[in-house]
C-alpha cells in the first residue's frame, strides 16, 4: 500500500495540481496586491475578442507622465502634435497556473510596477486546461497580440516594441509565442498566423517557466506526463496520434505512443532549439 502510493505521488498528477491551485487562488490574490501601486492608470478587462467571458479579458496599465497626465491616449490624440511624448515600450504578460488555473489579478501590482517603470503594460488572460487545450491557450494569446498591435498606440504603447514575459505556464506561452514569430516551421506546426512580425518582438521574460517539456520524460520530475496528454489531447494510445497541427504517428504500443509524446512535445518548445534560436534573433 506504502509503495503504490509513493508510486502515486512520485510524480504530480493534474487534478492534484488543479486542487493545490484552487485552494491558494484567493490567498494569492489578495498577497500578491497588497499596497496596489498609485501613479498608474489602470483600464481593466477589456475583451479583446468579443465574446464577453473572462477568459479573453486584459488589462492596459499605463504609467502618469511628469505633467500629471497619463500616456492613456497620448499617441493616438497628439498624433499631430509634435510636441506630444514619444510612445513608450509595451510588455504583454500571462499569467501562470500550469495551464489549469490562474488569472491576470494576481499579477495586477507586478504589471503597474512594470508601467511605474516606464512602460504599457498588459495583463492577459485565457482558456485553461483540461477544458481547453494548448491550441486555445496560443489562439487566445495571439488574439491578445493582434488586440495589443492595432489599439495600443491609444495607450501610449509603441506596437514595435513588444517584450513578452510570462511566469510558469505563462513564461512558456510566451517562449512559445516568441518563437513562432521568428520560426515560421513553429508556427505552422501550431497552425498559427503570428499577430507581431519578428521585428516587433524586442525580448522576452520568464519567471520560473518550462520550456524545455524533454524533463517531463525525466525520472524523478515532479510533473506527469498526462500534463502533455491534456495540452495534446490528441496523443493518446490506441487512435490516431496528432499535435496541434501535425499527425505524429499512427495507432501503436506503448513505445510507439511514448515516442508520440515525445514528438509533440518537442514543438511545446524545446529550450535547446527552438527557444534558443529566437533569442539570438532577438
């Protein structure tokens, strides 16, 4: 008994993730916003799709500038005033939650501490796992880009000087993002059309986030491997096996299934190439 339930617990499971994640969600809302920052404008839950769930909301904080006012519509109102404060730098942030859980309020008092900064910033959010996949998690993110390239010039935002950051699971969507802009193999792979030319992409941040999904495989990781199984749902044993995008392998046993695994999740992405490559573009 002692035994298989080491065995249970070596390795993480979802629902065990999803309870631990639920039950610290308000305690980490309230201590991660403690003393909310002042000095900043924020302009909360804006719909960047339009379909009115929470999932597609995100917030714009926008820093005051040294007159008092703030740079909410400084590019787009002074357009023609040459005297008119140039556009500042945008950092578009998603939150973490290993896929299953998580929302932007968390990160409300780290965004404004970024635009006290001396930038826009935009606190994202989307579908999760198990409900969704890693199909609707990068759809939703690069909406939120397409939304963040076309209106925050109205912000004061400079939409050709992007930097993208994440923590957890959010540092890998935006790996993700980022090395699609600058891998067209990547993006295609994904079935995305990225919403920033590579040009716009000025860096990347990422706050304890995987981006290499090869240490899943690893003994001893403390994720399981039915973390790829949802983000993939596509790759279970006994039907045809296939990434958000690309077929993988047909019908097999248990090794063929592994190998499955380990091909879709080469292209969530792997640090040693696809990451690694970006940012020497970047």
């Amino acid at each position: 008994m002692a035994r298989k339930a080491r065995n249970l617990l070596r390795r993480v499971p979802v629902w065990t993730w999803r309870v631990l994640m639920h039950s610290v969600k308000a305690s980490e809302n309230t201590r991660f916003n403690v003393d909310p920052i002042a000095g900043v404008e924020y302009v909360r839950d804006i719909d960047f799709v339009g379909d009115g769930i929470r999932a597609h909301r995100l917030d714009v904080i926008t820093p005051r500038l040294p007159n008092g006012t703030t740079a909410h519509g400084t590019a787009a109102a002074g357009a023609a005033d040459a005297g008119a404060p140039p556009a500042l730098p945008v950092y578009v942030y998603f939150h973490g939650g290993g896929w299953t859980s998580g929302d932007k309020a968390s990160l409300t008092k780290y965004c404004a501490s970024q635009a006290a900064g001396g930038m826009v910033a935009v606190n994202v959010n989307y579908r999760k796992a198990p409900r969704f996949q890693m199909a609707h998690v990068l759809a939703d993110a690069n909406a939120a880009l397409a939304w963040v390239r076309q209106n925050i010039a109205g912000y004061g935002g400079d939409p050709s000087r992007i930097v993208l950051g994440g923590d957890s699971a959010g540092g890998q969507i935006a790996a993700l993002l980022t090395a699609a802009s600058f891998r067209p193999e990547l993006a295609r792979h994904h079935g995305l059309t990225p919403s920033l030319p590579a040009s716009d992409v000025k860096g990347l941040v990422q706050h304890c986030s995987v981006v290499d999904f090869s240490v899943f495989f690893d003994k001893g990781f403390v994720l399981s491997l039915n973390f790829i199984r949802m983000l993939l749902p596509g790759l279970h044993s006994g039907a045809r096996n296939r990434g958000i995008g690309g077929r993988l392998g047909g019908p097999g046993n248990g090794a063929s299934h592994l190998e499955a695994l380990r091909k879709g999740a080469g292209f969530l992405p792997r640090s040693n190439g696809w990451i690694r490559a970006s940012r020497r573009s970047l």
